[in-house]
C-alpha cells in the first residue's frame, strides 16, 4: 500500500493532477499506519498477518 502511494504520489506530482497526489498522500499514511500495529504485534481488521 505504501508503494502504491509512492507511485501515485508521483505521477499527481509529474501529471499535475491533485486528486492522485491526494489519493497517494492517504495511502502512503494508511499503509504507514497499519505497518506500524502490525509491526506491533496488534491485530488489524481481525487479522493478525497482511500478506
């Protein structure tokens, strides 16, 4: 998820295209948020593993 924001990130960058900048910010903090309670050892969303 994380890369997926990176990619998006860049293209809304590179293409001027604000609501794919906007969409990559939030799944870059998304992806963040969730690698860090699974980083934790705390279940996300009832799972304890995000393959």
């Amino acid at each position: 998820m994380i890369i997926l924001g990176v990619i998006l990130l860049v293209v809304g960058l590179l293409t001027g295209l604000s609501i794919v900048w906007t969409i990559g910010i939030v799944l870059i903090v998304a992806g963040a948020v969730l690698a860090i309670l699974g980083g934790t050892g705390r279940r996300v969303g009832g799972r304890a593993h995000w393959f």
